[in-house]
C-alpha cells in the first residue's frame, strides 16, 4: 500500500499522466491502481429523495469521463497524481437499488405536491426510509473496509444524503473533528417530505446523533426558518456564514481574507469538508439539482481551503456531491476540477504530496 513515485511508475511501464488520456484510465485520466493508491474516491449514485431536479445519480459516472480533460498540474498544489488516487467502479447493485427506490419516492413526492395527507402514504414512507438506511449502512461498510486498507476517502454523489454514511464513518475512527459544510443550503431540516434520509436533513441528522460534532456552515443562502432557528440553538457547536453575511462584509471593504481567517478560527484541527456544488454560483453548476442564486466562486472556495491547509489543519475525509449533468456540461467540467483540488488537499495536508 501507499503511492508510488514518479519514476517508479515509469518503471512499473504505466503511462505519463501527462499524455492523452485512455479511455480504459482509471478517474482524472490516471493509471493508479487499488494497491498503489492513498486516496480512494467512492462513488454513490444515489438521488431518492430528492425533491426538485434528478440526475445526481447519474453525476459520478459522467464526472469519470469528464475529469480526464483536466490538466493535472496544479500551480498551488503541484503533481497531486502522485499522491496515488484511484476511483472505484460504480457498484451496480447501488444504482439497482436507487432505481428502485425512486420509483416509490417519486410517486410519494408527486401525492405530496397533489395535496396528499402524508399520512397516505405512510406504508410507502416506512419502506424507503427501511431501505435507505439499509443501503448507507452497507456504504458505511464499504468505507470502513476502506480504512482498513489505510486508505483516506472522499465520496462523491449522489444527493448530499449519502454524506451522512462518510461523516459517520469519520467519526467512528475520529472523535474530535469540525465539519466544514459548503453549501447553499443548511440541510437542518427534520425527515423532509417524510423522508428520515433526505437530503435536506442530512445536517440534522449528524448533528442529532453525534455531540461532538463541530460544524463550520459557509455560503448558506436558501433555508426556513425553522432550519435557522435551529442552527442559533446550537450556536455552541454551529458556526453560520451565510452567503449574505459574506457579501454585505466584501461589499463594506473587508477582505476575502480576513473573512476566511475567521471562518477558519472556527475549525479543529481534523476537519472534514462536505462540498455541495450548489455553494457555488448557479453558472457554475447549472444542472444542480437544486440550484441558488448568489453563491461564492471556485476560487473563493478553493482560497479558504487553500489557507486551512497553510495554518496546518488535517484534512481526514470529504465528500463532493449534487453534482449532475452529462460529462460535456460545465457542471461537470467544474466538478472535476473540485474534486481534483479536493484530493490535493486531503494529500498535502496528510504529507502526501
């Protein structure tokens, strides 16, 4: 295990990353297989519950097709391919079971917008929330094995529910650790539309069973009331900057900086980043699912990782989701980039590269 070096990969006759990409390459266009790798990316094609556009499930294959155009250097971060990373396959019995389950999801979602008593469809609602809980327990699994082989993790979506399995895993092998959550939404919601796994309650969720979890919330700019109320109740361990809040200071003259040095007072040293692409602003992932006006921009985003890393934080898992779209779209261009710059930084950060 671990990854190997650059000329030991030429040794080992594997192609230079740097040339035209096989259509037989593994993700980013790179030749690292299970054993050499240090990162491994988990794909979840996963959208049930999902309650405005489909298609997330979809977004980690396209991404594998679309990530093979990057370039590969990076001017921060160097040869981030050196770090050894490797995608697995998306597990077929998982889209079975997506497929599945949407079909009963969609009918529940549609009765609901009819005017249903939720009520109605209780029968239904006790089988996908049994069945959803079923399938992130057998991804907690598979991410567990994960660490097992000494691997770092970062899943990639799939609606923001699959989070929850990555972030319990986390927790499970770290006990003190902040969640910095990108995102336009704050996903405190409680069992959404009926939904015990929904995306929108993914937050509430971890933050419900968990204590000790720290969340650093950036660039929220879509949420109820009840979401925020809920949010200051737990100022002790949720710290809110909204994407308003954000803006008003840069439009008064403060720095992306200074804003970014006290998000990142608010981090533990262990930090695990949840990125939502919705966070960014809407042309940069136009098939989102659900996507936001307003929002920050790539660079804003990968400035305050960029400077968590630089202050020595430890980047001990992530996950990049709601990413949809073919892979000639923007959004997927955008999120190959993201989850390229993701890995760097879990590598540098872990002295990987």
């Amino acid at each position: 295990m671990g990854s190997l070096k650059f000329g030991e990969l030429l040794n080992k006759n594997m192609k230079n990353p740097s040339d035209i990409s096989l259509s037989n390459s593994n993700i980013f266009g790179l030749d690292c297989d299970f054993d050499a790798s240090n990162i491994v990316i988990l794909p979840v094609p996963w959208d049930v519950t999902t309650s405005y556009r489909r298609g997330t499930s979809m977004g980690p294959e396209s991404l594998k097709i679309s990530s093979s155009q990057i370039e590969i250097y990076d001017e921060y971060l160097g040869n981030i391919w050196k770090a050894g990373i490797f995608c697995e396959k998306v597990a077929a019995s998982w889209v079975a079971w997506n497929d599945r389950l949407s079909y009963v999801s969609k009918k529940i979602i549609s009765g609901l917008e009819d005017g249903d008593d939720i009520n109605s469809h209780a029968f239904h609602l006790k089988y996908v929330n049994a069945q959803s809980e079923e399938f992130f327990s057998e991804v907690l699994s598979r991410i567990e094995r994960l660490f097992e082989h000494g691997k770092f993790v970062i899943g990639l979506g799939g609606d923001h529910s699959v989070s929850e399995s990555f972030i319990k895993a986390t927790s499970n092998k770290y006990k003190s650790f902040s969640i910095l959550h990108l995102d336009a939404h704050l996903d405190m919601r409680e069992d959404y539309e009926g939904f015990e796994g929904s995306h929108a309650s993914v937050i509430f969720n971890c933050l419900q069973k968990n204590d000790e979890l720290n969340l650093v919330q950036v660039g929220a700019r879509a949420f109820s009331e009840e979401e925020l109320e809920y949010a200051t109740k737990h100022h002790d361990k949720v710290s809110l900057f909204t994407d308003r809040a954000i803006k008003s200071s840069l439009y008064r003259g403060r720095t992306w900086h200074d804003i970014c040095l006290e998000i990142t007072e608010q981090c533990k040293e262990k930090l695990y980043i949840s990125f939502d692409i919705d966070v960014l602003m809407p042309s940069l992932c136009p098939d989102t699912g659900t996507p936001v006006p307003g929002g920050l921009s790539v660079e804003h985003i990968f400035y305050l990782i960029e400077l968590l890393v630089r202050q020595g934080k430890t980047i001990v898992g992530a996950d990049l989701v709601e990413i949809s779209g073919n892979e000639h779209t923007i959004n997927m261009i955008v999120a190959s980039r993201v989850l390229y710059k993701l890995c760097g930084y879990m590598a540098r950060s872990q002295g990987l590269i």
